[in-house]
C-alpha cells in the first residue's frame, strides 16, 4: 500500500478515499501504541492521506481473485494468462496520460 500511495501520491493527497483490504495488519498498524522503526516511518507517511481501512475477507475480493486463484493445469492456460497480462498492461494508460487527462478542465 505504501507503495501505490508513493506512486498516486499527487492525485490523493487532499481527498479522502477508502482502502478495502483484507490484510489485517493495515488495520492494526494505526491502532498500535509502539510500533517498530519501519512501520513507524510507514505510518508517518500515510498519516499525510486521508482515507478509511474497510476489512473484506480475502474470499471476497471477487474482481482480483479470478486470475489470482486462476488453476494452471497445462501450457495452454499458462499462455492465456500471459496474454491476459499482457494485454491489461498495455491498456493501462502511462503517467503523462493520467496527469494530462486530470489537469484538464
């Protein structure tokens, strides 16, 4: 998460968002009184974002968990995947795409 907030940094600072996860531990982490030197940082950095952690069980992330839990039986389904991956990577638009369409009015 740290990670994608450090990439989107200019478009989400000022706006308020809502992280759904269904890792336990971004929840735990704004919650601990002492947190390690790593995850203090870490959370130094996403103090500066205004967004909500909502828990969903890991079952429930139907959108991502198609390809992720995809079964590989053969070469065959091996070769969609790539060309599934490859083909979403060449739709996602390039930074300069985002922050043109953004800056205009």
């Amino acid at each position: 998460m740290v990670y994608g907030l450090k990439q989107c940094r200019q478009y989400l600072l000022g706006r308020k968002f809502v992280v759904r996860t269904d890792h336990t531990a971004l929840s735990w982490l704004r919650r601990t009184p002492e947190p390690i030197p790593l995850l203090a940082r870490w959370l130094t950095f996403i103090e500066e974002f205004s967004f909500d952690v909502q828990h969903r069980v890991g079952t429930k992330h139907l959108n991502v968990d198609s390809l992720s839990r995809m079964p590989i039986c053969d070469e065959a389904s091996l070769e969609t995947l790539r060309s599934i991956r490859n083909f979403v990577s060449r739709q996602l638009p390039s930074k300069r795409t985002l922050t043109n369409l953004l800056a205009t009015p």
